[in-house]
C-alpha cells in the first residue's frame, strides 16, 4: 500500500481536457464554429431563468458593479443542461419595444465564434429583457491585468488577448456587426480552457436610447465627444486603450498615455512586472500598432483586419497552452507523469473545480459504504429526523452551487455528531474552495481520509486543497498516493 501522509500543518472556477493553442489557431482565429457544438439561438421562458440563478440571487451576480449595475449580469445553470451561462438582465426600461430587443438579440444571436462568449438566446416577458450567453468561469481581462493576486498576467499572454480580440472585431465586422459598444477590459473573459473571449453583451447597447459609453469619459473616442454617436472607427479606438492596458498593467487615459511616450520610448508606458520578459523590439511595436488604433481621426485608424496581421508576427509561445499562461495549468508539472489518473485526480490536478463538482455529484455517497454509525435510541426519533433533513438541504445547495448555503447546513450536520460521513466533509471541502478558503477544505479532506483511509477521492481533495495553498510540491505527491490507491483497490 503506498505510504499516505497527513498534513496537519498549513501554509499561509479550466477544462480537464488542455486546449493548446498552435500557430495555426493563432492566425485563423482558431476552430471553425461548427466546433463549438453550440445550440442555436433560442427564446427562454422568464421561469427558467429565474430558476436557473436562484431566484436572480445576489449571490449569484457577477457583473463589475453587482447589483447597483443598471443592467445586471447574473451565472446560472439551466435545469435541462450542464452548461453554465450568463444571465444578463436589463433595466426594466431600457428596451420598451418588445420587437426591436428582440430583432437585436436575434441579430447577435446568430453570430457564432470561438472568439467570442457567443449569446445564447433572450426573454421577453412584460417588462423583462434578458440576454443569455456562454459563461466564461475565469473571470476578466480586468481581474487578471489590474487586480491580480499571485501572479501578473505574462507577457505571452498579453499578446495572446490583444491577438484574440482582435481577431473577434474582425468575425464580427466581416458579419456586419462592426460596432461595439463600450469595449475595455471587463468585456474581455477567459473561458474554461483560459482563452480569452470578447463578450457579445456588448454588441448590443445598454438600451434602445441609452449611452453607447458607461466608462470614465477619459477613455472615448474623440467623436463619440462630438457626436454622441459610435462608429466602426470608434471601436478600433477603444481597442487601442486596451492595448495600452495591456502593456502598462494600468488604465491610462489614451491621451495622456500618448503624450508620455511622444518623443521618448515604450518603457515610458511598461509594467514594472515586465521588466526582462520581452524584446525592445516587440514593446516598440505594440506602441506603435496601439498608437495606430489611438489616431484623432478615424479614418486614419487601422482597420480589424490590419491589427490582426499586425498582432500574429508579435505572437510568443504558440505552442503552450493558455491555461498554462494564464498560470491554471502547470507545464511540464509532475501531475502530468503521473499515470492512470482518474477523471477526478485529473480534474484535481488542473484544479478544475466544476470537474470536481460534477464528479462529486454523480459519485453519491459512494464513499461512506463500510462506514459504521453508532446512532443512539434518541437518534431514532425526531433528532434524527432534523438531521437528515439538513442533510437533505445540504446536498440541494450543493447540487445548485449554492456553497455558502451547502457549508452551514454540512456544518450543522457535522456538529450534531450523530453520524460520520466522510462524503459530507468531502463535499464541505469542495464548497471551501469554492469560497477561497483553501485551509478549512484541506482539514475537511484530512478528516474524511481518517474516517475512510482506503477511498482515494479524500486523498485527491487533499491535493486539489494543497494546490490551492501553493503547496503544489505535497499536491503532487498526494495526486501519487491516490492514484497508487485507486491501483490497489483495483488489484483488489
């Protein structure tokens, strides 16, 4: 039996499947979009949505401004699918005319890309419109580039988002959808595979009347001053600023950006973070191609077409994957030489948590058989009852996602101390990380491999926990021991 460590000791939302990106990705903007095995667009009823999201939970929102937005975007699961999507749920007021939101969403609807977080189809009820699209579980341009916690975005991976959004402007101009309203760096999102997507919310506006432009007006184009109104033009100007973003790690006005590098060097403008990482050459040139973007008139500014030639020489490590630059996945790591990782250990190594989630789901309670529960007479009667019934309201929360919920009910299970569960803690351990509290979901995994030593699944949460804690030295170890475990209780 392989040696199994506990540790009692702490420090301090990808695919299971890695999605290299090979050259040829980079230069025709990817697989072709019959690739994407996406449904076509459809009309949902205001009953699935509202179920899909809890109720449109709070704690279901993930737009920037939670729910002080004016149009709020909320994650949800339908019931009749797996796949997770963004509810985007505009002001009661903002499209009046049933038929002119519904020939817009149609519009955006039918354009399909691996470039974009692709919509999905729309409601109307009454006075509801709402938008469903693809959700994209790793977050924004804007979380990785300004408010970064481990690591700064990579250099490869800067160049890898200037490319890729580059190449949707020129998908959705060559559709005839030229226009995009309010283009930064929250309306950049990093799929399942951590490739970086354009969301289609913004190719369509806020309202039928309403303001193309909801950011600092600093960041607009000059003619949108003048005129109130967007143009193709205009959005070749919004995707200079996020350029600038890109090289500089901040949000700098165009204008005064532009007037620090006049006459001087890219440096002027470079994260400190990159400082080494690239050539002269390159930073020389993305300035350049951004101040392209950046010109007060625009019809001296490039077309999509052209930023997409001029982006694909500039392009670095092609052959890595983007979860591997954008620091999910490990190259090269240890997990990888491991053989005969189950789905679980292989999903516990990527530290794809909705992997984890949906084999954890489907596993059942499979862990607690050989358990032994001393239940006292009393447990019989009415406290038994109670606890069950808690049991019951952890595993809904737990199968909706509803990990804050899962956590007090699992919790309260726990503490009555009437039945050990080691499938309890496991699923308590997931919620944990869920939550980002990597060092209560490794005790949780301790405790259910105490409970059951032979069940290997306590052991992978345990790896997924020390992953987590940056311990990924023990986390490969531990992905060893269970794997040698699951071999054993194979030879069985």
């Amino acid at each position: 039996m392989a040696a199994r460590c506990f540790y009692f000791s702490f420090c301090g939302w990808s695919n299971p499947k890695s999605n290299d990106t090979h050259p040829s990705d980079l230069e025709n903007g990817g697989a072709e979009s019959d690739k994407l095995k996406l449904p076509a667009f459809k009309e949902y009823k205001l009953d699935q949505l509202r179920a899909a999201t809890g109720g449109f939970s709070v704690e279901n929102i993930v737009s920037e401004h939670g729910e002080k937005a004016p149009n709020v975007v909320y994650r949800g699961k339908l019931e009749d699918d797996d796949r997770l999507i963004a509810v985007k749920r505009f002001n009661r007021s903002a499209w009046p005319d049933t038929r002119q939101f519904l020939d817009e969403a149609k519009a955006v609807g039918q354009l399909r890309s691996p470039r974009l977080a692709n919509l999905l189809g729309c409601c109307y009820e009454g006075n509801e419109r709402l938008l469903v699209a693809e959700f994209m579980p790793h977050e924004t341009l804007s979380k990785h580039l300004f408010h970064w916690e481990s690591q700064p975005l990579k250099w490869a991976m800067r160049l890898r988002v200037a490319l890729y959004l580059a190449q949707a402007l020129d998908y959705c101009s060559s559709k005839g959808r030229a226009l995009y309203h309010d283009l930064n760096a929250y309306r950049v999102l990093f799929d399942q595979e951590c490739n970086p997507r354009l969301s289609c919310f913004g190719l369509m506006k806020n309202s039928r009347d309403g303001k193309s432009y909801s950011t600092n007006l600093a960041f607009t184009p000059p003619e949108y001053m003048r005129t109130g109104r967007v143009i193709a033009e205009s959005v070749i100007y919004s995707f200079g600023t996020i350029l600038l973003d890109l090289l500089s790690g901040k949000h700098i006005p165009p204008s005064h950006a532009l007037d620090l590098i006049k006459g001087k060097n890219f440096q002027m403008l470079t994260d400190s973070c990159l400082e080494g990482h690239f050539s002269n050459d390159d930073g020389t040139e993305l300035v350049r191609i951004a101040s392209r973007c950046l010109q007060y008139e625009p019809r001296e500014r490039p077309n999509a077409k052209s930023v997409v030639a001029s982006l694909t020489p500039l392009q670095k490590q092609t052959d890595v994957s983007s979860l591997v630059l954008l620091g999910i996945g490990k190259e090269s790591s240890p997990a990888t030489q491991i053989s005969n990782l189950s789905p679980l250990g292989d999903a516990c190594s990527r530290m794809d948590l909705t992997a984890i989630h949906e084999i954890l789901e489907k596993i059942g309670y499979s862990g607690d058989e050989g358990v032994t529960d001393e239940l006292s007479f009393q447990m019989w009667t009415s406290q038994l009852h109670d606890t069950l019934n808690g049991k019951k309201h952890g595993d809904n929360a737990f199968r909706a996602k509803d990990f804050t919920t899962a956590i007090e009910c699992y919790t309260n299970f726990i503490e009555s101390g009437t039945m050990v569960s080691p499938t309890m803690y496991v699923r308590r351990c997931l919620s944990y990380l869920m939550i980002n509290k990597a060092q209560e979901a490794l005790g949780d995994a301790m405790q259910a491999q105490v409970i059951n030593p032979e069940w290997s699944t306590a052991l992978y949460l345990q790896a997924a926990a020390l992953f987590s804690l940056g311990m990924d030295k023990d986390g490969h170890e531990m992905l060893k021991d269970a794997a040698s475990l699951d071999l054993e209780t194979k030879g069985n």
